[in-house]
C-alpha cells in the first residue's frame, strides 16, 4: 500500500480508539457475523438500549460501522468500503474465536438468530397455502432457477442488487457468484423472512435494504447486474421501476427481469394483488430499449403440466449498450420466444 492510500496517523488513532473498548470490540466482533440490531445487541450483550446505542454511535462516527433504517428498527453492519475497514478487519480477523466471552456472545447469537428465523417463518406460514397454489401453476422453481443461471452465463458479477427481494432466494442463488450482494423491499415482514432464510442458508455479508423500487436508495451506475424477479406483475407501472433499475446498471452491466407471459388468470388480481396479468416479449423488450439497454434474449418456460390455469415463466435479459463488453452473445444464442 503506498503512502498516498494509507489512512492518515489521526484516523488510525481516532479508529483504534473507538474499538479499544470492551463492549464495542465485542459489537464488532458479532458484527463479522453480519448485519444486527439494537434489540440483537440488548439480548446478547445484556446491557440496556441506551448504552448499546451509544456505543454503536461511536462506532458508526468512527466509520467502522455504517447504520441503516428499515421502518421503525435500525440495522448496524460493519463497513466494507473505506480506511476504517483496512484497518479494522485485520484485527478483528485475528480475534482468538475461543475466547469464554466471544464465545458466550456467538450463542446468545445463535439463540437471537433462532428466534427471529422462528418468527419470520410463522410469517410466512400464513402466506404459504397461497403462494403454493401459485407455485403450481408453473415449472418448478428448480426449473426456473436453472434457467437463470444459464441465462446469466459464466460471466463474473462484481455488485448485485435484487429489486423487490421478498424471501431472498434470488439472493441465495446468485450471492454465491457476487463480490457484494444488495437484496431490496419495501416490505420490513419479507425483509425479516429474508433475513432468516439468508442466516439458515450461512450466507454472510449480504446487505439487506428497505426502500421503494420506483426510489432505490442507490448511487447511479452501481450495479454490474440488477434482477426483478417476479416483481413487475405487483406495480401499476411497470416500466416507470425498469427505467429506475437502468439508473443503477453500471456501463455494460445487465439486467434480469422474471416474470409471467400474458394470462387470464383473473383470481390472482382479487387474491393475490397483481395488477398486471402477465407481459409479452416485445413490451418488456420495449421497456427495456426505452431505458437505454438491448434486449439480448427472451425465453420462455412452460409449465409442467397442462390444464386451464397455467401460467408460463419469461425470462429477459437486457444489457447496457453504453460500453460493449467482452462477452456479446453469438447470433445463435439470441433467443426470442
């Protein structure tokens, strides 16, 4: 590292101090193990709500950890882009993990973990019977997974944001290929199911965000890929939230967007709130020329069996045609259902 990139002596020293305290190292040495609250560090560390934040204050003025709010709670994670994590992460790696205090602190995490993954899925257990019956209209998710990656290829992923992340299981599928993984809803319920499902899975360093897809709380051109799965069929307007994922393409990245093919299924707008009853190739195509990115390919997958009330999956995939990279599909591959 040269001179010109190291932290100045009065950072390090203003970092160094915020963590040369016993409670604090403790908070950043949970921290390792992803994102928590104010209520995860009551519970674990025992100490009241008011010292707790006061601690993360200092943490977070300090640029050791970074804060952000969903709904009425707070989130703490440690931070993974500046000074302060070159200087930290080294230190915190070379904790001794058997220490009796850190050792203490892990299983009051996993107890705290257990018990909002129990939550989170009684949550979930009330949306389930309807959600199966959805499920059953289309190819197994397996099927439809498998397509995905297929459809993204081999090419490496820097930064990920999935739009819209409901349980998270895009998140689950694709992290493992991402240097940084962003999941985004506006829903706190869904985030808490995502959450659990990303904890259960042993999926770390995920960021979680609540926020609006027709607002996302991100810089412009972040993102070598951004998904909407399964998400466009709920807006009232559809191509308003593609224009605002383009925002966050960075040049040459790509976007994902899985949804339904055109159906007259009209039950799901009376119980399942859809407002768009499927989209047709050329629309989403469409959608996606008007925000600045062509449509490399659509497929479509048919459902397992046939019957009345089926509904086939659609797959689009867009790039930004700002920079080409180095990876353009052959003619051959170009599919158009």
């Amino acid at each position: 590292m040269s001179d010109a990139a190291s932290p100045s002596l009065d950072l390090t020293l203003g970092i160094l101090r915020a963590a040369a305290e016993e409670t604090r190292l403790r908070i950043l040495a949970l921290l390792t193990e992803g994102e928590l609250s104010v209520s995860d560090f009551t519970d674990i560390l025992g100490q009241s709500q008011p010292r707790i934040s006061r601690h993360l204050k200092l943490l977070v003025e300090a640029g050791l950890v970074e804060r952000h709010r969903e709904g009425a709670w707070a989130f703490f994670r440690l931070t993974d882009r500046s000074d302060a994590a070159r200087i930290i992460r080294p230190m915190l790696d070379s904790l001794n993990r058997s220490d009796p205090l850190l050792l203490d602190d892990r299983t009051r995490l996993e107890a705290v973990r257990n018990q909002r993954s129990h939550a989170a899925q009684a949550f979930f257990s009330r949306l389930a019977p309807e959600w199966d019956r959805i499920r059953s209209l289309h190819a197994p998710e397996a099927t439809v997974e498998a397509a995905v990656l297929d459809v993204l290829g081999e090419k490496s992923i820097r930064n990920l944001v999935d739009l819209g992340t409901g349980t998270g299981r895009m998140l689950q599928l694709l992290a493992p290929r991402a240097l940084r993984t962003v999941g985004l809803d506006a829903s706190h319920a869904m985030l808490s199911v995502a959450r659990a499902n990303l904890e259960k899975a042993g999926l770390r360093g995920i960021e979680l965000r609540q926020g609006d897809i027709y607002a996302p709380p991100f810089p412009r051109d972040t993102f070598d890929l951004v998904v909407i799965h399964q998400v466009l069929h709920y807006l009232d307007d559809p191509a308003r939230a593609i224009r605002e994922a383009s925002r966050l393409v960075a040049p040459g990245g790509r976007i994902l967007v899985v949804d339904f093919a055109p159906h007259n299924l009209e039950f799901l707008r009376e119980t399942q709130a859809h407002r768009r009853l499927g989209f047709a190739p050329e629309q989403v195509a469409d959608w996606l020329d008007e925000a600045g990115l062509d449509c490399l390919l659509n497929r479509q997958i048919a459902p397992s069996k046939n019957g009345d009330e089926q509904l086939i999956v659609s797959l689009w995939l867009g790039q930004d045609r700002r920079v080409m990279t180095d990876w353009p599909l052959a003619a051959s591959d170009r599919e158009v259902a």
